[in-house]
C-alpha cells in the first residue's frame, strides 16, 4: 500500500535530523506535485506560529495547506509579529503564490500597528504587483466577553482601512478575511488561554481559510 507522507519540524524548538527510518522492504518515490508552484507565506504573530497546537501537524496553516495541497512558509514570530520594516523587505523578498498577513497583536498601541502596516503591505506590492495578499484582522479573544476591546476594534479597522485602500486604487488581488469571522465570540471553546487557539481553534482557523483561498486561488479543496 503506497502512502504519501509529510514531516513537519518542530514549532518552537530547533531539530537536528539524523535519519528517517523505514521498513526494510519498503520504496520510496517522488510525491505527487503541490497544486501551486510556489508556496503560500504566512507572517505574523504566536498565532501563526501555531502557540499552543498540539502538535506541528496541528498549526492552521499546516491544516489548510493540507486541505489546499499547497507547500507554505510559516513567518510566526511569538512575541515578536511586529512588522518592522526590515520583516517587510525579508517577507517580500520571497517567492510566493499568497501572501497572508496575520498580525497585529504583537503591536502594543494601535498607533504602532498604524507605523508599520500599510507599509508592510506596500513593501510587498513593490516586489509583487500581482501576487494575491490575504489580511487577517484580530481573531476574537475571550476578555472581549466582559465588554468592547478598543485596542483590538482599533486594529480590525485599521487593517479593513488599509485594504479598502488599495482596493479602492485599483489593487485586485487584496482581499481582507475578518479574524471574527475564522474564530468569534460563539467559539471559545476554541481558545485555549482566552487568546491563542487550541487545536480545535485552529481547525476553525484553516476552515473559514479554506474557503477563501481556495476561491482566490482556483484550488480543489481535499479533506
């Protein structure tokens, strides 16, 4: 029985890998082909990174990547998906089918997110004029039960502004995905601290995901 493999490295610690061990009788082959060229490149936050999912495999770009036959490159930086300029030119020195842009957070006002994001988005655009962007706003977080987060409401409008922006000048292939709207008020089972998804939230995460990228794309979805 053939069966096709993937081995995801770890997401917060280094790995040395000394040897893949496999039955003695058994053949490897060549996978079948990614369905896009290049892979789709995550950057953002702890969140991206995949903080807290069980395991690798757990992650939602490793679930939606999957589900899309697509390679990635997970840019999640705990603590640190700030956005700097020198990130920009780094993220937009990569060849990618998508770009999806996951943070936000990591910012502590949202006048600092306000100094980095269109700029972000404009380093990319500058290398890529054509390659699709998705931007991710702020996914729900539980202390938003007890009454209105202004920092993050802040940052969801922001980030819509940005988009509607470029949108408006004529950009195509900018497209915004409401964090709410991947894991909201009705889903805090999903979270695992009030703020980080567990796996469940993740799977929610690659889900609503999915189904925009696989439209923006032109991509079959698998299961």
């Amino acid at each position: 029985t053939s069966r096709e493999l993937t081995l995801y490295l770890p997401l917060y610690m280094p790995v040395k890998v000394l040897g893949i061990g496999v039955d003695a009788d058994a053949t490897i082959e060549t996978a079948n082909p990614f369905a896009l060229p290049k892979p789709i490149v995550f950057y953002g936050t702890s969140i991206t990174q995949g903080g807290c999912a069980s395991r690798s495999g757990m992650s939602y770009q490793a679930i939606l990547c999957r589900r899309l036959n697509t390679d990635f490159v997970n840019l999640g930086f705990s603590g640190n998906g700030k956005g700097e300029p020198e990130m920009a030119q780094a993220v937009a020195g990569l060849d990618a089918s998508c770009f999806v842009l996951d943070f936000a957070q990591n910012n502590e006002t949202v006048e600092s997110l306000k100094n980095v994001y269109a700029p972000f988005v404009e380093a990319i655009r500058a290398k890529h004029p054509d390659t699709p962007i998705v931007v991710v706003t702020p996914i729900y977080s539980a202390r938003e039960a007890w009454g209105r987060d202004a920092r993050l409401d802040g940052m969801r409008e922001l980030i819509r502004d940005v988009a509607a922006r470029r949108i408006a000048a004529g950009d195509r292939n900018i497209q915004i995905v409401e964090g709410a709207d991947l894991l909201g008020p009705s889903q805090g089972d999903g979270l695992v601290d009030g703020t980080h998804p567990n796996d469940l939230g993740f799977e929610w995460m690659a889900d609503g995901l999915a189904r925009r990228l696989s439209k923006m794309l032109s991509l079959k979805l698998e299961r």
